[in-house]
C-alpha cells in the first residue's frame, strides 16, 4: 500500500524524535513567521530553511511520510526551453535523529548537461517554546561565518546553532549558502545538510553526518522494531490508525536521564515535548496490555521525582507527583520552574496505572519497589490533596505563575457554569473524584496483596467517597439527571452537561443506574458531534466549536468515554463515538490530533482543525490503542491467572483481529467476526481464557 502524504490540515509536515521536532511547510521549506522550526529542549533553533535553485524555490510535488521522524519531499525546478514535462527533479531526504540531517538529490531528466546552483536560506531566532505558541514578536539572530557554514549565537554565548553542507558552500552572504553543482543529463547530484544545536545541556548533532553515506529513503531514524502484536481489521482505516499511533508512541518515547533504561512518552509536539504527569501517566494506561514496558518506565520517572516536601513555588507536597518538567534554557528565565507540580489528577493516576500494570503483567518483583510511592500518593489523597477536608480532592493555585485549572481541561476558561460563568477555586471536579476512588480500590488491592498495612482503611474510604459523590454532585435540569462539571468553592454544582462525565464509567464510581444515565448525555448530539465528544455540549452559554476546553473534541477523552461505556456495555454510544474517530483519521492522515473542531458532521462534513493542536500528540496515539481494547473487551489479571474477553457486540467491524499479543509468558490471540462470533486463544503460558457469550 502507499504511503500516505503526511501534510498537515494546515499545509504543514512534522518530524519528531526524542526531544527533537521539525515543523515545515509541504516543500520541506522552514518559513520565518509562523511556528515552523527546528526545535530541541523547548528552543527553535531554526526559524528558517529555504532551499533554493539557482535562486528560486522548487515548485512542491509530493509529501512523503517515511516514519514519524523522516520525511521525502519531491519538486521540480522548470528548465527554460525544456517543455512542460519537469526535466530537474528535487527529491529532499530529512531525518529527525538527535538533530536534523537532510540530503538534497536533483535528477537531471533533460538531454542537456546543466550547471546549478543550491541555495539554503536560513535564519534563527532562538525563540523559547511558549514565545513562539503565543506570537510574541522575537528579533532575529544575526548570523556568523563557521566551519564553512553559518552559526547562530544567543548573546549569552549558551544557546548557539551550527548549520554545514557538503559539499562545501562556494560563497555565502548574511544569511545564505550557496553549492555549485554539476548535473549531467540523466545523472543526479546529492548536497547535504547537518544541523547540530547547542543549549546548556549540550550538544545536539545528528549520528548520520554528511561525510557518511547517502541515507537510504526509507531509512528510520533509529533502528523501528515493530511490535510483536498485530492487528487487522476488515475497516483499513482502523487498522492504519492504530499502526500510525504506535508508530507516533515510538517517536515520542523519551528516556529518563537518571535512569536511561526507564522510557515515557513526552506529550505531543511541538509545545509538550516534555514530561507530563497526567499525560504520560495516561498515555501509558491506555497503552495497556500492548506495550508493558511504557507503563513501566513511566511510573519510575514520575515516582523519582514524587514530592517529598511542601514548595509553595512549585507547588509540591509529600506524595504529589508532578505536572511537568521543563528543559532547556526556558527553565534558566525564570518563566516556569524546572519542576511544577501544579496538576490535581496525576496523583491519582499514578496508583491507578500501577495497579493496572501489575495486573497486565508488570511482576511483583518489579511493582514491589514502587508501593512506598503507591502509598506516599495514597496518603496524599486525604491529605494536601483535600485542602479544606471536605471528602474531595479540590485545587487552586499556590503561586502567581501557576495554572488556573488543574484538571486535564486547564485553560482559563476550562471549567465553568452552563450561563458561563466561570468556577471560582477551590475547584473539585468530577472526573478526579472518580480517579480518586478507583485510586483507593486499586490501593487497596495493591496493600493486601503484598501484606501492607491499610487495604480495609481504603475500601471504607472509597465507599465514603462514593456516597458524598452522589449527594453533592448529581444534578436535574432540562437536559435530565447529570453529574456535575464539578464543585466551586462554595461547593455549587457547576452545571451544564460536559464530557468530564464520561470519565466516570470505568472507574467504578457510578452505579449502573448512573452509568446509564451518563451514557443517555454522551450519546445525545449536543455532546456527540458525529466526528467524537465535545469538551462541553452545544447549547451552553460558552460554547466554541474552537474552544480549547469549550467545545472542541479531544480524541483521547472521546477514547476513554468509549473504554468506560464498552465496560458498562453500552454498545450503541460506545460504537458511534468510535466510528467517529475512525472517519476522521484519515483527514489527520491516519495521526490523530491533539484536538480537532467540534462542529456538527451537518456543519461539517469534513473534520476541522484546530490551528495549533500538536501533532503527534501522546495521549491521542495511546487513544487508538484504547479503542482496540475497548473492541476487544480485553480485561487481564495476570496476578489471578486470568484474562477476560468481553468485546462490543454487534462489533463495530465486520472483522477484527489482534495476534500474538504478549500477556506475562503468554501470548493471547483474538479473532472477532461479526457473523462468525469470537473466537481466542493463549499459547505458550497458563492464563485462563474466559470469552463472553455472545449472539451468533
């Protein structure tokens, strides 16, 4: 099958790797006044790359995805006098690879013998990340003469960018080089580029330099072993997405400095090329059972940097885990410390990821060294995280530079009134009670199984939980009996149906009744737009289809309301939010987006973007896989010697099929037909299989 062109909704093509990331136009051209750039450690090292021939830019032909960190772009240059079929053929190699590396090939199509000359254009602003999402208007860097290339140099001397070719330029002005090629008829020509970066960390250079040979066009950046696991599926669009998405999982993989064995996912590009709390830690819950050593990895870089003390200016606490880390010279400003701690869910999300992860095959030998982290942000949960002792876990801000809103929807304007009002803090929403009481079961689970104190305590505290849930939380209006967006800090209901609900489903919290209820809102079309679910319904007062938190669709909270409505079997919601995602892909060239338009499918018929949604986006990739679990029904208890299949019926494919997914020792194959029923099978392990009944 062909490779699909990876351009962006917004003419735009993004190579990332690691800490890396390139943003271009569909030529491969890195143009001055945009976002476009290339970006290590939260500093645009380049603002500028244009490629020239004989001082015009070639006319774009084709945008190639090779992997998630390369890309092939095609272009012509007309030859005067040579016809109108294009005679001068430009094919441009980029690698994401520590930095950027490119080779420029021209083919000589024509009878005649030609001389050109190659321009690379280039510039740099050593613009931070956040000056650069906002527009904030940065002077230029003035370029100097190095190495036979151009270098750009912070006044600091700290931040600097080197950028050479080979062969040598044969002239260069301010801000240009300039290769003098041969190109014979019917020969080809090859000019390459190495970019290499330097901030207070170090250096950054690409391993494939110019000197070494010509890069093969389908080379990965780094060795790609695909996943033992695979899936096919009689709809190819789903199939492709979930082979996109862990393709896009593998290119945001990071690994912990402290610890290089120990990989997360930073959470997207290019603003969150980072660690994330609540982002990673749910990108590797959703990953699961398909990649063990994801969650793995995640949990002991969050639990290396779990709070230990009280910083106002961080807003750490004993047991919190952190929001986000920052590298580069951003955090050297003064702009964001290198560690905040500013979020309400991740702490949470952390006990439920370990537990699932034990569950999915992490050993005892390996979940064993975490239960003083498990049980420091258990402690947390009734301890600073219930800042005014009222049963929830609420927030607001410690300090001048933190955020607002401290749930996944934290913009300003993320939590407010059906009227649009805006919710004053302290702030408890409804999703982070729901992750705190599945926290608390799993806690429990975790201390009895391994013979540690206070299993019971917890149990008693999650049933608590669940009744003070009930009492002050659940609302009835004209849109019918809801859970509220949350409590304000004068603990009233913020009201007006939103997709926070949908988080509730798997968690344990609601009752079926409730479930029900909740799966009635997810379904109606004020909160299901036909392409997945709005962040907020469309008959509230602050509705915005572009609306960051107001009103768009996040494709992974559309993934876990799926996940919780296939756990409650509600199989009609659950299918037409995930078909939604399945039309869509391909608009996103089968990567799914940060977040797209919530606009009605009647509105419009095609998806569309939001401007600066990041792409690859971690949890949106980890969605897909959480929608072929959710397919699949796909529940595992290694520690029991169990794994259950209860797949969405009727399935929303004709066919589906996963094989040789790794469970502990075991392997476990699934085969879903929508006429023939299911059939599934573990080999090489001791796992018993149990398969729903379904209808034949």
């Amino acid at each position: 099958m062909t490779t699909p062109p990876m351009v962006g909704p917004l003419g735009e093509v993004t190579c990332v790797r690691g800490e890396t990331f390139v943003v271009s136009d569909p030529n491969g051209d890195i143009l001055r006044g945009g976002d476009h750039g290339v970006y290590v450690r939260d500093t645009r090292f380049l603002d500028r790359l244009e490629l020239l021939v004989d001082g015009l830019p070639p006319r774009p032909l084709t945008a190639t995805d090779t992997g998630p960190s390369s890309a092939t772009f095609h272009a012509y240059v007309p030859v005067a006098g040579a016809g109108p079929d294009p005679t001068v053929v430009v094919e441009r190699r980029r690698v994401v690879d520590g930095c950027l590396h490119e080779e420029i090939h021209l083919r000589n199509h024509g009878r005649t013998d030609l001389e050109v000359e190659v321009g690379l254009r280039l510039g740099s602003d050593l613009a931070y990340i956040f000056d650069v999402r906002h527009d904030r208007e940065i002077d230029p860097v003035p370029a100097e003469h190095r190495d036979g290339g151009l270098a750009f140099v912070r006044a600091d001397g700290v931040d600097q960018v080197t950028v050479t070719v080979d062969p040598v330029a044969h002239r260069r002005d301010t801000d240009t080089l300039y290769v003098a090629c041969q190109l014979p008829a019917g020969q080809r020509t090859r000019v390459c580029l190495d970019v290499v970066a330097t901030d207070v960390y170090g250096t950054v250079s690409p391993p494939r330099r110019c000197v070494a040979p010509p890069v093969p066009v389908a080379a990965p950046a780094t060795p790609w072993h695909r996943p033992s696991w695979s899936v096919r599926c009689s709809d190819r669009r789903f199939t492709r997405l979930v082979e996109r998405s862990v393709e896009d999982l593998h290119a945001l993989r990071m690994v912990d400095p402290e610890a290089p064995d120990d990989a997360f996912c930073a959470a997207g590009s290019p603003w969150y090329l980072t660690l994330f709390g609540r982002d990673s830690l749910w990108t590797a819950l959703m990953s699961l059972p398909f990649d063990l050593t994801l969650a793995d990895g995640t949990l002991r870089t969050l639990a290396r940097r779990q709070g230990t003390r009280h910083d106002l200016g961080t807003e750490e606490a004993p047991g919190k885990i952190l929001h986000e880390i920052r590298r580069g010279s951003l955090t050297h400003r003064g702009d964001l410390p290198p560690n905040y701690y500013g979020t309400i869910d991740a702490t949470p999300l952390f006990v439920v990821l370990a537990h699932e992860a034990w569950r999915c095959g992490l050993g005892d030998d390996r979940l064993r060294p975490l239960l003083p982290h498990v049980e420091a942000a258990l402690g947390w949960l009734c301890s600073d995280g219930d800042s005014d002792a009222d049963g929830f876990l609420e927030y607001r801000k410690l300090q001048a530079r933190g955020l607002d809103n401290q749930g996944w929807k934290d913009s300003h304007d993320g939590v407010q009134f059906a009227d649009g009002t805006l919710a004053r803090p302290p702030i408890a929403l409804a999703e982070v009670q729901a992750y705190a009481y599945d926290a608390a079961r799993r806690g429990a689970d975790l201390l009895r199984h391994f013979g540690r104190p206070g299993a019971s305590g917890w149990d008693r505290w999650a049933d608590d939980l669940a009744d003070r849930f009930r009492a002050s939380f659940w609302i009835e209006d004209h849109h019918g009996r809801y859970p509220a967006i949350a409590l304000d800090g004068e603990k009233r209901a913020v009201d007006g149906p939103a997709s926070n609900m949908g988080h509730l489903l798997a968690s344990g919290l609601v009752d079926g009744t409730e479930a029900a209820l909740i799966g009635a809102q997810l379904g109606h079309q004020r909160l299901a737009s036909g392409w997945g679910l709005r962040t907020l319904a469309s008959d509230s007062a602050g509705f915005n289809p572009l609306g960051y938190h107001t009103g768009s669709v996040w494709p992974h909270d559309t993934a876990i309301a799926v996940w919780g409505l296939a756990v409650r079997h509600q199989q009609d919601v659950a299918t037409g939010l995930l078909r939604g995602l399945v039309e869509v892909a391909p608009g996103f060239s089968s990567r799914l987006p940060e977040l797209f338009g919530g606009f009605a499918r009647d509105e419009a018929p095609a998806p569309v973007p939001y401007p600066a949604s990041c792409r690859p986006q971690a949890w949106a990739a980890a969605g897909a896989l959480l929608l072929l679990r959710a397919c699949l029904g796909l529940h595992a208890d290694l520690p029991d010697g169990r794994v259950r299949i209860d797949p969405l019926w009727p399935p929303p494919f004709r066919s589906l099929e996963v094989t040789d997914l790794p469970l502990g020792d075991a392997r476990l194959s699934v085969r879903i037909d929508r006429d023939h029923g299911v059939d599934a099978e573990v080999v090489d392990g001791d796992l018993a299989l149990e398969v729903s009944e379904v209808p034949r």
